[in-house]
C-alpha cells in the first residue's frame, strides 16, 4: 500500500497555484454546505460545486479520474468515501460527507468535510467532531515531524483519546483502507499517509511536500467494502462514518493549509502550531 515513488517537491510558485486551487475547493464546499437541506439531491449538490469551480477558471480534479462521473463525491450515512452523486436526496439526521478536488493550471488541491443535518443523533454529531479534530492532530503533528508516519500516529492517539466521549457508544473505527496522499502536479501521488500507526516510520518530511491529510471514522467496526457501482465505499456492519481532508503545504518557513481560507490558522494555534503562508491572499 505504501508507495515507494519518487516524492514530488514543489516549488514556492508551485505551491502558491495550489492554494489558489485551495481556494476554489473551499468555495465548492461552502457553496455546497450553504446548500445541503434536508430535501436537495446529492446530484444538485454536484452541480453546486461544478459551477463555482467553472466560474474561477478552475477543472474539477475528479471528473472523468479513472472514469469517475462526478465533480465531487457525496458519501451519506455508511457511506464512506467515493459516494456517486444522483437522484437521492439528503434527509433530516444524514450524516453527508462531500469530498472535492480543483485543479488550477496543471495544479491540483483537495478537500472534504462532513455534514451533520439538523435533528441528527447526538453520536454522530460527536463522531463528525473526533473526525474534524483528528485530521487537525495529524496536521498538527507535521511541525515537529522527522518523518511522514507521525501524522497518522497522531490521527490513531486523537481518536483513542475520542473513544471516551459520552457521545460514543464503542470506540471509533479507523477505516484503513483508504489514506491520505501526496498531492501536486497529479491528484494522488506518493507517498500515502496513513490515518493510522504504521510499523515504519515512513519518508523524511521535507519542505516542498504537499500532502492530502484526511482520516475516515466510523462509529463501528473500521471494514468496508466496495458497492457494486465500482465507486462508492461503505461499512460492512452499517455504520455511520465521517471523513475530513485538507490540503497541507510544508515549506521551509512551516506549514501552510492549503485548502482552509485561513491557511488553518485557528485551528492550528489552538494546538500551538503556528501557519507560515507563502504569500498575502
């Protein structure tokens, strides 16, 4: 699983096309957050998302990647990764996980968020939380990181330590067969990044890496399998699952959140880790 390629290193005007990349995801997912009533289509929801991403000049990085039909996924409920977008429409209680990609001449940003609906169970607003602050750990943990794996040893702490919420009726799944990756010139590239400890410690962290952080929880056991679209994941015993994503640039001067509008300022200090942006958006 863990690719051995050669690990692509960015630029600074490299990474400063995938914050305006970063931009554009973070739109899409405003414009899709700001949408998402009980009642919308999921394929309403794609094409919200379509066309903010075609109004800044942008291509959407998913659609037609290895024949997938969609400018976003939107995974909903057991859904956890790679939902198709069609004629379902969301309901009161859904939890609704949109991932979407841009791409900004040849340079591509990625991001996803999860949505609870109103009158949700108090576990899974509790699970969309642990998931959210675990993808933040694992950023987190970039600042001192000698090597790559640390991410997802913070990820595996985070959630542990989450696993005692009163929300939580068992500890939380780490979904493993789905990691985060390298990002740039391509929208998966080496090296993968784990949302959990793996036995290696993983490639050194250099500047001019950008990677794809984004853990997928669920309120079960963490095993998944593929539906018969080819596409949409979901887990084996029918839980609910959460997934975030941010795009994250490591430069000599520190870290820089892609794809968060604040470079991930707030939540970064929160944890003491201070963002270090390339240039003034």
């Amino acid at each position: 699983m863990f690719r051995r390629d050669r690990i692509e290193l960015k630029s600074i005007e490299e990474m400063l096309l995938m914050r305006r990349a970063g931009l554009v995801v973070a739109d899409a997912l405003d414009a899709v957050r700001a949408a998402m009533v009980p009642g919308i289509s999921t394929v309403a929801l794609d094409g919200i998302a379509a066309e903010v991403i075609a109004r800044a000049g942008a291509a959407p990085s998913f659609l037609g990647y290895q024949g997938y039909p969609a400018s976003i996924c939107v995974s909903v409920n057991d859904e956890v990764v790679h939902g198709i977008p069609g004629a379902r429409t969301v309901a009161a209680g859904d939890v609704v996980s949109v991932d979407c990609g841009a791409i900004v001449d040849g340079w591509h940003a990625d991001a996803a968020m999860t949505v609870v609906l109103p009158d949700a169970d108090p576990a899974d607003v509790a699970l969309c939380e642990i998931t959210e602050s675990a993808m933040w750990d694992g950023i987190a943990a970039l600042q001192s990181a000698e090597r790559l794996h640390a991410v997802g040893a913070a990820i595996e702490a985070s959630v542990a330590e989450s696993g005692t919420h009163p929300e939580a009726e068992r500890p939380y799944g780490i979904v493993r067969e789905y990691v985060g990756h390298g990002i740039g010139s391509a929208m998966h590239q080496a090296p993968d990044v784990p949302n959990y400890r793996p036995r290696d410690r993983g490639p050194r962290v250099r500047p001019g890496m950008c990677v794809a952080i984004e853990p997928m929880i669920t309120r079960g056991e963490p095993y998944t399998q593929v539906c018969e679209d080819d596409w949409t994941v979901v887990t084996d015993d029918g839980a609910r699952a959460a997934h975030w994503e941010h795009t994250v640039a490591i430069h000599e001067g520190g870290l820089w959140v892609l794809t968060a509008r604040d470079g991930g300022h707030d939540r970064l200090a929160e944890r003491g880790v201070s963002v270090a942006p390339l240039a003034v958006d």
